[in-house]
C-alpha cells in the first residue's frame, strides 16, 4: 500500500519573481540542484547550482555566451556555453564543488551540446562534418594534477638538500609553483638546493592546460650540520679535589637535539652517561666525553685531568620501629624506619631472631623506600608463623658515599 503524499510546507526558494526572466529546466542529484536562467529576453543565461546547507544559490559563467542545460552528478554539474547570436562556437564546461572556477573540457571551437554526466563520466554531442557524433571523457578529482616530491630525506640531515618537484595528471602541460618558509609562490623549474640550518617548509602545487589546480602540499628538509656541544660540572682540569666525587655531564644542540651523552674514565670503554657519574677511588684520573645529536654529528671528545687526594666517607644512622609490638597469629605487623644523611636506602637489610632460636637470619633484602630528602623513610610488612618474642634489627651496607650502619634491636611478641 502507498502512503499518501504530504505537500511540502518548508520549500526553499532558489529563484523569486523579478530574479530571472526564464528558467531552465532544473536537474538534481543526491543534495544538489542545478539550473540555468537569463536575465531578460535579450540577456544572456546563466547556470546556478545549489546544495543542501548552501546560504545562497552559486553562479557558474563564461564569458559572451548562453551557458544553459546544465546537467549534474554528486557534486559535479556540466553545461554547454555558446555565442549562438553571434554565430559562435559551443563548447562543454565542467565545475566541482572546490573548484575556484569552471573548467573548459573542449576547445576544438566546434559545435559542442548536451552534455550529461554521471559520476566521473562526461558525454557529448559533437559535430563532425555534416553530422554529430557522441564524445566522452572521463574527469576525476583525481584528473587534477598530482605534483611528487622528491630528494627529501625521512630525518636529519648533515648536508644541504637538493629537492625536485613533478607533476603528472591527464591534461598536461602542466605549470608547478613553490614556496619556501611561507613566502609567495613562485614558478618551479629546476632543482632547488636547501642549505639553512634547522626546518625549512616547502609549498607547492601545479595546475594544468585545463586550470585545474591541485591542493598546496607541503613537505619539510630538517638540516644539522653543527655537532652538539658538552659540558661538565664537578670537576676542572688540573685541580685536586676529596672524593668520592660527583660529576655531571649536560649537552646541548639547538638543531636536531642531543640523542646520547658518552664518557669514558681512564681509557675505560665509552658508556652512556646517566644522571650521575662518581669518581669513588683515590689517584689520578682523565675523563673524556662528547655528545652526538639525532643527526648523526659527534662531538670531539673534550679531556679533562683531575687528582682525587682521598676518598671521606660519611656517617650515616638508622632506624627501626615495630607496629604494633604485640599481636595475635597469624595478624602480620610493620617494621619501620628511617635513613639519615640522605641516603637513597639501597642495601638495607632487615634481620630476625625467631622464637626459641639464638640465631638470626635475613628476612628479607627488599624493603619499601620512601623519597630522600634529610632521610630515607623505609616498611617491611612482616608475617609471623608462630608465636613467640620475635626480636628484628636492620643493617645498611653502605655506599659510594656513606659507611656502614646498624640500628638498635626492637622487639615484638606474637600470641
């Protein structure tokens, strides 16, 4: 069963009486509407086109011509344009939704009529002699010109880079235009050599014999010729200083920006460097280091020689408290504490006599650190078996800077 037709309460008006003398035939396809009209009897007519969403109907003209039976399809609409008055020649135009203008597709000055369209394809009459014959071609967003670019590296590089622009596409010959950095484009016909440090921004395009014009691409040559730049605190050369003694290595490249920092202490095999490099041993000592940047420069090594007199280790303490001292099996309880002197916490041990042993053992070589400041916060969760007076101490072992500890002994009965 067909449902009944409701008439139309919301109609938008594309032409009002007064706008145009005749209108021609509209055709539509998808959203988009298309029709001619003329101004006054003896006035040239005009194709309009429109979609849904458009302000205003968009004119499509030629110069001192009828331009009328527009056709359309998707976004494209065709039309033939004609002097007839004048005994002028008739030939088929083609405009796309982006196009700046209309598109000239014949230019045989011939008798060109009644194009239709339907997707990428164009059909005609054209004469030939006495008679007409149908003519077609195809016109594809893709018909545009398409310029390649080529010679760019993928990243950095360490010379001046020589780009080429072409362009290809069904209506040769084709002009190609090119920018540098945002300035005006210009006609492209040679090579062209980049040398400047840093990014250089390309913009380019090309139109062809139909002038159509492709969309402005941009593409980007990355140069770094200038190796990165090293520097160390901590020490100088010649000088004598206490150890253990801290060094530091920053480096900086205003071009591709530092990829690694190397260093090599006394002859030793190049390593990366981190966040801290420490001279602890006492003696003379030659440290070399460089950096290289992500366009592959490297740095000259820089040497530095410096004596450490002796090696001063720091008194450090810590801590250890139970939470609570007496519990109920199997309820596990915390041991806690603190690390003076600002030392990290690494290689703290936590030690345990158990019920009924004379013995003590490692519980355990991992505890939970806080951050270091004046001192390092530590917690070891721990899980009796049985019950009993459980008594705990906790031991640091030291490092680069710091010399052993022990804490006191703290106790926790178990019921």
């Amino acid at each position: 069963m067909i449902s009944p037709w409701t008439p139309a309460t919301s109609a938008v008006h594309l032409t009002h009486y007064g706008d145009a003398w005749s209108c021609g035939a509209p055709a539509v396809s998808g959203g988009r509407v298309t029709w001619s009209a003329g101004s006054d009897p003896s006035g040239y007519e005009d194709v309009y086109t429109w979609k849904s969403g458009d302000a205003t109907p968009t004119l499509l003209q030629t110069a001192g011509g009828d331009n009328e039976f527009p056709q359309v399809s998707g976004d494209r609409v065709v039309w033939q344009a004609s002097d007839w008055l004048h005994g002028g020649a008739s030939e088929i135009y083609t405009w796309e939704a982006g196009d700046p203008s209309p598109v000239q597709v014949t230019t045989d000055g011939g008798i060109n009529i009644d194009p239709v369209v339907s997707g990428e394809r164009l059909v005609w009459q054209s004469q030939s002699g006495a008679g007409y014959q149908m003519v077609t071609a195809v016109m594809p967003p893709s018909g545009r010109p398409v310029t390649t670019i080529s010679g760019i590296p993928s990243g950095w590089s360490q010379t001046p880079v020589t780009f080429s622009l072409a362009a290809g596409g069904s209506s040769a010959p084709f002009s190609t235009y090119y920018a540098l950095n945002g300035g005006a484009l210009g006609p492209y016909s040679v090579p062209v050599a980049v040398s400047a440090e840093g990014r250089t921004t390309i913009s380019y395009r090309s139109t062809d014999s139909l002038g159509q014009s492709e969309a402005t691409k941009t593409a980007t040559i990355m140069i770094d010729s200038i190796a990165p730049v090293t520097a160390l605190s901590g020490a100088s050369d010649g000088a004598s200083y206490t150890g253990p003694l801290h060094l530091s290595l920053s480096a900086q490249d205003a071009g591709s920006g530092v990829n690694a920092v190397q260093y090599s202490l006394d002859g030793a095999a190049a390593e990366a460097y981190g966040t801290d490099l420490i001279v602890g041993t006492a003696g003379s000592h030659t440290l070399e280091f460089w950096a290289l940047d992500n366009a592959g420069n490297s740095e000259a090594p820089q040497s530095v020689a410096f004596t450490v007199t002796q090696i001063v280790k720091q008194a450090c303490s810590i801590s250890i408290s139970a939470s609570p001292t007496s519990v109920r099996l199997p309820k596990p309880f915390v041991l806690s504490g603190t690390l003076s002197g600002g030392v990290n916490g690494n290689g703290c041990v936590v030690h345990v006599r158990k019920p009924g042993s004379s013995r003590w053992s490692y519980s355990s070589n991992r505890i939970a650190y806080g951050a270091s400041g004046t001192g390092a916060s530590w917690w070891y969760r721990y899980s009796p078996k049985a019950r009993g007076v459980y008594s705990f101490y906790v031991t640091f072992a030291g490092d680069t800077d710091h010399l052993a500890t022990q804490s006191n002994t703290v106790k926790v009965t178990v019921k």
